[in-house]
C-alpha cells in the first residue's frame, strides 16, 4: 500500500487490541502505540503493523496501561518490540514517580520536570507544572515553562498572575529574569509598552549589581528603533556596571551607536 509518501505505523504489541487502538487513533487524530505492562513479545513487529494513511505527521502516541497518553514517539522508536517496550516502561516508571509524589522539594520537582520533558511526556509536564501553580512554588521553573506559552492560554495566564504576585525580596535574579521574560513577550506585541516594562524593571532594580543587563537591552532596543542618543546614554551605564567578560560587546555596541549617529549628522549638514 503506497500513495506517494510514507505512511505512519499503527503498532500493537496484542493483536486483541486493535479496534480499540484504532479507535484511539481516531480520537488522538495520529497513530498510537498500544504497550501492556505486561506485554514484552520476543519476536519483531512483522505483520503487527496497520498502516495510517497520515502525511504530514511524524508522532505516535503511546498509551499506559489505563489507555491515557503516556508520551510521543517518533517513528525510530519502531526499529524493535524490546525498544518500544523499554521506551514504555521508562515512562511508565516516570508517571508512577508523578504520582507518588509526597511533600517533594523544590529540587526534586525540577529534577523530574526535566526527565518528563526529556521523555517528551507532556502531559505529565503539565500536571506537574499544575502542581506548582497550585503551591505557588518552583518559580524558576514556572518562568521556564511562561516563556514557551501561547500567551492567550489558560496556563499562562495563571503562571502571568503568580510571577507577577510573588515577593522576590532577596531575589533580584528572579525579579530582572520575569523583567527579561516580559519585555520579550511584550516586543513583538507592543514595542511601546515593552519599553515600558524594561525602564519600569529599572527603576526597581537600579541597585543591584546585574542592572547593567537590563540597561544593555534597553540600549540595543533602543537602537533597533533608531534613537541613537538614547542608546548610546543607556549603553554607557551598563558599560559602568558590567564585568570585564561582558564589556567587549557593550562597548561594539558604542561604536555601532557612535557610527549611526556620525552619519545622521552627516546628512543633516549635506
């Protein structure tokens, strides 16, 4: 069975098992693969693939043992049953941590949001970002997580409200890495309002020792936009406040300035 373009693989490892998996390859819309915990066939796939005639998709879904997406796989993870089963069972075990969770500490969240994630499990990703929503911790994590958000999601919005509610007193990393976060988030939607934000962020932090960052990217914001003078102001304060390793591109971005402004003179006198 050819069309023209690989097709995707339907792959079961109980051939009982198919109407149900291609119900549920209905409901996800992509083919899914279906691994009892139990289930470790010693021979290869052979004719227990169904071929679903989907182009333009390159994932499968795989279940756990309650029918519920467990993580995605691409179509290597095919290459032999005791790959999938293996595949299957480190996330299995990953989801079993997730649900054993009892008073963890912030660290060992962030160590199992990272295993989730390298396990492309998503959706226990989620519930596990849901629980620091719901404790209000781990904002490092939750900042990680806001950056890659569509911004008219329900998560980003509760994520938005609790990073800009948290005290960050003693935290200033914290406060100028949200003002970093939302002065990109806001660029592309509002170049005015993201000025904004970044002079506001500023102000607040104008004594501690890092500030020079925040003012380096108000000075090259700035230049984008074409107001050299200001730039310029603002790239000589960072150049004050910045360590020796970073001083190099601040002071190229000085002569960048220095150039443009040059020029605009030039041509005011032509």
């Amino acid at each position: 069975m050819t069309t023209g373009f690989l097709p995707l693989v339907l792959a079961v490892c109980m051939m009982t098992n198919f109407d149900r998996a291609l119900e549920l390859s209905r409901v996800y819309e992509k083919p899914v693969a279906v691994i009892p915990e139990a289930a470790r066939p010693s021979e290869e796939f052979g004719n227990r693939f169904i071929f679903v005639e989907k182009p333009g998709q390159s994932n499968l879904v795989l279940l756990d043992r309650y029918g519920a997406e467990l993580r995605a796989l691409g179509l290597d993870s095919l290459n032999s049953v005791d790959h999938l089963c293996s595949l299957y069972h480190e996330a299995q075990g990953l989801r079993d941590q997730l649900q054993k969770l009892y008073q963890p500490t912030d660290g060992e969240i962030e160590k199992l949001y990272g295993k989730l994630r390298g396990a492309d499990m998503e959706v226990d990703a989620d519930r596990l970002i849901g629980l620091c929503i719901k404790e209000e911790r781990c904002l490092p994590l939750l900042m990680d997580r806001y950056s890659g958000l569509d911004t008219s999601s329900e998560q980003f919005a509760q994520i938005d409200r609790l990073l800009h509610s948290a005290d960050y007193t003693g935290r200033e990393d914290l406060e100028m890495r949200l003002a970093i976060l939302d002065f990109q988030i806001e660029l592309p939607l509002d170049p005015k309002g993201a000025e904004t934000t970044l002079r506001i962020a500023i102000s607040g932090l104008k004594d501690y020792d890092k500030v020079w960052q925040l003012h380096m990217l108000l000075s090259q914001f700035l230049y984008e936009e074409r107001r050299f003078d200001e730039s310029l102001r603002f790239a000589k304060t960072s150049l004050q406040g910045a360590p020796l390793g970073a001083r190099k591109n601040i002071q190229s971005l000085i002569s960048a300035i220095s150039a443009e402004t040059a020029q605009e003179n030039c041509k005011q006198t032509l």
